[in-house]
C-alpha cells in the first residue's frame, strides 16, 4: 500500500520560526522600555520651570530701584530670640501670648534684636493689608487635552484653564509619590501651553479637596491655568503689598522678611529650599504658608508633609490650597496658600459676614498647627542613606 504525503516546504517552516523570534524579540523590547521608563519616571528629580519667563523687575514702579530675590536662609529662629531678646521672659508658644511677648521684646537692649522687632511690626502691618461663583464642571475635548491625565473645564477662568486628575478615586490616600506625580504633570502642561501661545507666562494651581471645600466632584483633581499679562486679582495684591514694603526697606524682600519673623516666633519650618509657616495673621483656620525661590521638589514635599498634617495627623480633611506664581523668573516667590474649610460632614458654611466684611478671628493656634508640621516632616521625609 502507497502513503501519499504533501512535502513539507522548509522555506515556510523557517519563515514561520524568524516570526516567532521576531514577535519574542519584540515583546521583549518593549517590556524592557516599560521598565526603564518606570523605574527612571519613578526616581527623577522634578525639574525647575526654567521656559516661562513671568513678570520681573522691568515692571517695579520708579521709587524701586531693586527688590532682593527670596531668600530661604531664616538667620534667628524661636531660640535665637528667647536667649537674645526676651531675658527672664517664660511663657507657653501659644497665639495668645504674643502680645505679652513683644512687650518683652520692646524692652531689649541689643540692636539687632530691635531690628527683627521692626521687621516684625512691618511685616505683620502688610501682611494684615493683604489679607482682606463656583460652577460645577463638564469635560470636554482641550488643545492640549491629548496630555495624559489632563482634562479641560468647560466653564474657563482663561484661555489655558484645564484639570489634572489622578487615577486614584479617593483624595484623602494621596500619597507623596502621587502628589509629586501631578505637580510634574501639570509642569508639562505649562510648558505646552506656553508653546502654544508664548505670550501666556503666568502658572497657577488651585486644589479644592472633598465637597465641603467647594470641589465639583469628590474624585481628587486640581485646577492649573496659565495667565498672560499679569498675575491674577490674589496674588497682584501680594505683589503690591511687597513692592511697597521693599520701597520703604530699601529693596528688601517682604516674604524674607515674613519667613524670619516666623522662624523667630517658632512658627516656620524649612525643607531643603522650601519653607512653611504656621501664619500669625491667618485668613481662615490653619492658614499655612510655603515659600521657595523657584518651584522646586522641596516645596512640592513640603506641601505634602503640610497636608498629610492637617488630613492624617490631625484629622482635617476638606481643604483649598492656591499655588502661584509658579515660575522662576518672578518677582515674587513661588508661594503656595493652604486653609482648612471646616468639617467634611458640616452644614454650616466655613465663612460668614464677619470674615467676608469685617476682621478675621484666630480661633485657631498657630503653634498647634506648626507643632504638627514639624511631626509630619520628622515621620514623612525620607531618611538619609
């Protein structure tokens, strides 16, 4: 009996292996791309905003030659100022002492604890002057859209006005990695936006975390504009309050001076480049504020240890920060505002007319909240080696 047989060509059967090597070759590739990626996207500094150019000196009114660029050096901290200026002078760091305490210090013989009076009485005067309709949103297609994790606003406060979003549903587990993650995100939209239309050069970032505090919706986002022209109504107020101060201190810088006047009274923190402080003249409860020269990844950590303070510490969970100008070619710092909002399942609002019209009232001791900062870097930031 014959057994008939197709031939069997070895030309399709090594083409057959060469794909089957191809196809291994490639998966392996572009597992090791992902890899790479991750681990170098995982463990990269976060870089400066070195493109935008935002408003600087050539914008300072003639009676000001030159302000002097932020300095993050505090030079007299609370215990400089006890030993030096406030001998024999023994009471608890609490809000309500301070009165008694510049009366004490008043009376001190040295000079230069009569000049850090006088940069106390300055500052607070300014700082004081500068403290005097939400829609919810629908997402549609942006320009710039196409970034990963960007979505736009349909209601705009500008022409370059979109949404940073984490994957992550809730927003009291963001975590420092995530956070660090978002402020990169939001760099590279900057920058794209710049691109776009180079006459916009101002960045903003504005978080708002859970209802209570006013955000649209409970999944975590924040809201990052770029601004052309000038800084927005907030933060041009701050720049006229510090031009007239450095006017009248011959171009000293006002949130230098607003950093060491803290660190004295033991209400600032430093972090590398970056410092918070526990403010003395607040706006809202648990007023926190964060200065660098530039944005840096200090500042942006240091912004995490503050919230994780408020939210994981002290159990304070709706909050608004406001983040500007966020460039390096300012006159002003990059500044960050953070506020508690009040209790997540309230239904009293966390602002009434004596603080929309009137003064505000520290019901709030600055020294508890910086005392918890302080715990929070300890626990928080990683340890050398």
């Amino acid at each position: 009996m014959k057994i008939s047989y197709s031939p069997i060509h070895t030309s399709h059967m090594v083409g057959h292996r060469r794909q089957k090597y191809l196809l291994y070759i490639g998966l392996i590739l572009i597992i090791l791309v992902v890899l790479i990626l991750y681990y170098f996207g995982a463990n990269r500094e976060l870089e400066n905003l070195t493109v935008l150019g935002g408003i600087g000196s050539e914008n300072l009114s003639a009676e000001i030659s030159a302000i002097e660029p932020y300095d993050n050096s505090v030079k007299f901290d609370s215990q400089w100022l006890k030993k030096n200026c406030l001998q024999g002078f023994n009471v608890t760091d609490e809000v309500g002492n301070i009165g008694k305490l510049v009366d004490a210090w008043k009376n001190a013989p040295r000079r230069d604890c009569s000049q850090v009076l006088n940069w106390f009485e300055a500052c607070i005067q300014f700082f004081t002057s500068c403290n005097q309709s939400v829609h919810r949103f629908n997402v549609h297609i942006h320009c710039l859209a196409h970034m990963i994790n960007t979505m736009s606003n349909t209601f705009k406060v500008e022409k370059f006005h979109s949404l940073i979003i984490w994957r992550r549903h809730n927003p009291l587990e963001i975590n420092e990695e995530e956070l660090l993650d978002a402020m990169e995100t939001a760099q590279k939209w900057f920058h794209r936006a710049h691109q776009y239309d180079e006459q916009y050069t101002i960045p903003h970032i504005y978080l708002d975390i859970l209802p209570r505090a006013s955000a649209s919706q409970v999944h975590p986002h924040f809201h990052v504009a770029l601004a052309r022209d000038h800084y927005y109504a907030r933060w041009a107020h701050f720049q006229v309050s510090a031009m007239k101060y450095s006017a009248n201190h011959d171009g000293e810088n006002y949130f230098s001076a607003l950093n060491r006047i803290h660190s004295a009274l033991g209400l600032s923190v430093q972090h590398g480049n970056a410092s918070v402080i526990a403010s003395v003249t607040p706006a809202a409860p648990y007023e926190i504020y964060l200065f660098s020269k530039t944005p840096c990844k200090d500042l942006f950590q240091l912004l995490y240890y503050s919230i994780a303070a408020l939210r994981d510490d002290m159990e304070l969970y709706a909050m608004s920060a406001g983040m500007g100008p966020l460039t390096d070619q300012s006159d002003l710092p990059a500044i960050i505002r953070l506020v508690y909002r009040g209790p997540a399942e309230a239904r009293r609002a966390d602002i009434d007319s004596l603080m929309l019209f009137g003064t505000v009232n520290v019901n709030v001791d600055p020294y508890t909240v910086i005392k918890s900062i302080k715990q929070s870097i300890a626990k928080r930031r990683p340890k050398p080696g």
